[in-house]
C-alpha cells in the first residue's frame, strides 16, 4: 500500500537537514592542521640568505628590495607548499576547497600582512633624506616582525598550538626591534624569519605529517 500522508519524506528531510548542521558545525570548530612545517623551514632558509646579502649592502633602498624580493618568493613557496600539504589529505582525487577552517586560518593572518604592507609605503612615501636609513635598521624590521607575528598568533587561533607560539616569538623580537635602537634589525629580521621559521617549521613536520 502507498503512503497516504507526506510525514515520512518530511521526516527524511528533517534527518537531513539535521546532518547538514552538524557537519557544519564539525568543521567550523576543527583546527586547520595543513601549515606545512617543511615549507615553513624552506621559507626561514629564504630569509636566512636574505639577511646574509643585505648585510653586505650599503643602500637602504637595496636592502628594502633585497627583503622584499625574499617576500615574494617566501609567498609562493610557502603558499605551495601548503597546497601540496593540503593535496596529501584529499582522497580519490577531490579537489582543495576554501573549508571553514581554512578561511579562518587565512582571515586571521592576512590582514595584519597587508597593514604592514600599507605602513611600509607611508614609511618611504614621500622618500624623505634619511628616512630610509632610520628605516631599513629599525622601523621597519620591528614593525614587519611585529604585524607578522600578529597575523599568525591570530590565524593560529584556529590552528595548531605552535602556530600561536611562533607568532608570539615574533610579536616579542618586534617588540625588542622597535625600543632597543642598539639592536641590529637585519640580525632580528634573521632571528625571526628565518630562525624561528626553522625551528618551530621543523617541529610541526615532526609532529603533524610535513
């Protein structure tokens, strides 16, 4: 005999709309484990050479492009090495998707990187004599550390416990960077993006799958 009412469909709706709920739920409150630690130690290995070879140059404006050209190349290695680290989680084939916590992890840390990047140009614009000197040894080596370690204390709010501790070594050598004029800011910029890349980058490939 067929049904005479329309309750068990609504009730096969209802478990299913119930699932779809959950799932969501589930996911927004996972933490976003693909930080990829050998990309990050790949990146501290960027800043290392960064460091080394502005060391040597006398010109602020080189030293300001030879750390923004590590920039760049740290963003493309970092960001596929994360997609490789994402790829390895995905089975029969899927394709990567912008999750919950992926969107989180990423509204978390850009903002504070793009707040440096407009800081960074009031700094030099208009170029005033000097400036870039006062600049390239203390302002901007303080204030890069300082917006990159809140950007990934923030995004590591959603992530592994490293994450947020890594970011607060950063906001700590900024700190140092900022209100101790007789540090060396290329040595700091070392210290932090490369050094603390490193270590903390080969720790989470230890702990958490490379």
């Amino acid at each position: 005999m067929s049904p005479t009412s329309g309750e068990p469909p609504a009730l096969h709706q209802r478990a299913l709309q119930d699932l779809s709920y959950i799932r969501r739920t589930m996911e927004g409150a996972a933490a976003f484990t693909d930080v990829p630690g050998w990309g990050l130690v790949g990146v501290g290995g960027v800043a290392l050479v960064a460091a080394a070879l502005a060391a040597r140059l006398a010109s602020p404006l080189a030293w300001l492009l030879t750390w923004l050209g590590a920039a760049v190349v740290a963003v493309t290695a970092g960001g596929l090495a994360m997609q490789r680290k994402m790829r390895r989680r995905l089975v029969d084939g899927g394709s990567l998707q912008l999750t919950t916590p992926l969107r989180k992890f990423l509204l978390g840390f850009w903002p504070a990187v793009a707040v440096g990047a407009v800081l960074t140009l009031a700094l030099l614009e208009p170029f005033e004599p000097g400036l870039a000197d006062r600049a390239g040894h203390r302002l901007l080596p303080g204030l890069w550390l300082l917006l990159y370690g809140l950007g990934v204390t923030t995004a590591g709010a959603y992530s592994i416990r490293a994450v947020p501790v890594m970011g607060l070594c950063f906001m700590l050598l900024g700190t140092l960077a900022l209100l101790i004029p007789a540090l060396d800011g290329n040595l700091m910029m070392a210290l932090g993006f490369g050094g603390l890349q490193i270590g903390f980058g080969a720790h989470i490939a230890r702990r958490h799958g490379g």
